[in-house]
C-alpha cells in the first residue's frame, strides 16, 4: 500500500479521573455503538455475549463490552407512619450499564441485531 493509498488516521487522546491517559485511533470508519441497561449483572452480561455472538459470526470488530460505572437508586421511607419518626428503612436500585462498539458494520449485522431477542429487563439503544 503506497503513502497516497493510505487512510488518514485521526488521534484522539481522553484523560480519565484517575489520570490514565486513553489512547483511542480513528481510521474514519463506521461505528455502531450499542448501550445496555439492566438491574441486574448476570442477564445483562448474557446479552453483550449474544450481540458479540452474533457480532463475530459475521466477521465484524467489537470492542467491549466496557462496563459503565453502575448507577445506585437510594430510597429512604419511613417505617412507621405516625408515631416512629427515626425507624426508617432504606432502599436501592442498582442499574448496570454496558457499551459494545461494532467498527465497519453492515447491513446484514445490523438487521440481525434489530430480530435478536433479549431477555425481559434488558434496555438496548442502538445508535449509529
């Protein structure tokens, strides 16, 4: 592949908080980013392995899944209603999140991926 041939390659270079600094390189291609939600751990991690799947099936690259920090739902609700005022009860809801790139997809991975049945409880937003 001679230099003209080449595709121009864009650096992009993300800071986290913990002062790492992440080093991602893009070619200009295609992506497909899908994002996961559910409450709990075990089906969402079933899912992302049904779309890597389906993903390497049709000879795709995937990058993740990348666990998203989990958001925590507190609830604080009092025991008693009238005379207990301090007995309190406290409770949360813990929502998992998930990110799976797919770089270069095509049409037939993208209708796969819009017939995949997911269980009940896993929320998926695909973007392009």
């Amino acid at each position: 592949m001679s230099v003209a041939e080449k595709k121009p390659v864009v650096k992009k270079t993300k800071k986290s908080g913990d002062g790492v600094e992440i080093s991602t390189e893009a070619v200009g291609l295609q992506k497909l980013r899908i994002k996961l939600r559910a409450y709990d751990h075990k089906i969402i991690d079933n899912s992302a392995k049904q779309i890597i799947d389906i993903a390497n099936r049709f000879g795709v690259e995937v990058i993740g899944p990348v666990p998203l920090p989990t958001e925590i739902l507190k609830y604080t609700v009092n025991r008693s209603t009238f005379v207990h005022k301090n007995a309190r009860e406290q409770f949360e809801m813990r929502v998992h999140k998930r990110v799976i790139d797919v770089i270069s997809p095509n049409a037939e991975i993208i209708e796969a991926l819009r017939d995949l049945n997911l269980p009940s409880g896993v929320d998926i937003a695909i973007k392009i």
